[in-house]
C-alpha cells in the first residue's frame, strides 16, 4: 500500500470533515493512534497541558502516572507546572487521581 506523502495536508483535512459528520469514527481511531504510539500520546497531552486545555491530574492520568510523578518528570524536563484546577471537571481529575493513588497505598499496607 503506497504510503501517504507527510507534506500533504489533505488527510488531515479529510478527519476535520468526517469528524463533523462521523465523530465516534474518527475518536476511535485517534484513541487507537495515540494508545500504540507513546511519542505522539506524550506530545499531545504535554500540549493540550501547556495549552491549558488539561490540567496535571489530566495529563496524569491519560499518560498512565501518578500526578506527583508526572510533576517530577515535568520538572526534570522544564515544563512549567500549571497548578491549581481551571473548572470543575478539573477539579474532579484531581479528586479522582487522590482516591486512587490512596487505594493502592492503602492495598500496600
């Protein structure tokens, strides 16, 4: 199968399109992109972070850490912490990240 030209910008173009009319497709197969390549899932997460569009316990969670983890890699790599919930759902991240990092240290026990 003859390979697509990364220069070109129409298949890029195209998933833009079919997302409007078939979102759950197009979401499948990103969801599948990212999950077998971990170079572009930490790209796009440590961007959607930067962008402030996730927060810490987002970005976490998606990149299968621990949040305090993803902190020390951050500092280790200079990327600036952004601290502190945007919204609710945010906040909720948070929360949820907290209740399952103390199951697994209270499992340990």
């Amino acid at each position: 199968m003859p390979s697509i030209a990364m220069a070109e910008s129409w298949p890029l173009e195209q998933l833009i399109k079919l997302q409007r009319s078939q979102p759950s497709l197009v979401q499948r197969a990103l969801q599948r992109l990212l999950d077998e390549d971990e170079e572009l899932r930490w790209s796009v997460v440590i961007n959607a972070y930067l962008d402030e569009e996730i927060s810490l316990a987002r970005s976490a969670s998606l990149l299968k850490l621990h949040p305090l983890e993803l902190r020390e890699r951050f500092i280790e790599k200079g990327i600036p912490l952004l601290l502190g919930p945007t919204d609710k759902a945010d906040a909720q991240a948070e929360v949820d990240a907290l209740r399952v990092w103390k199951q697994k240290a209270e499992s340990k026990d």
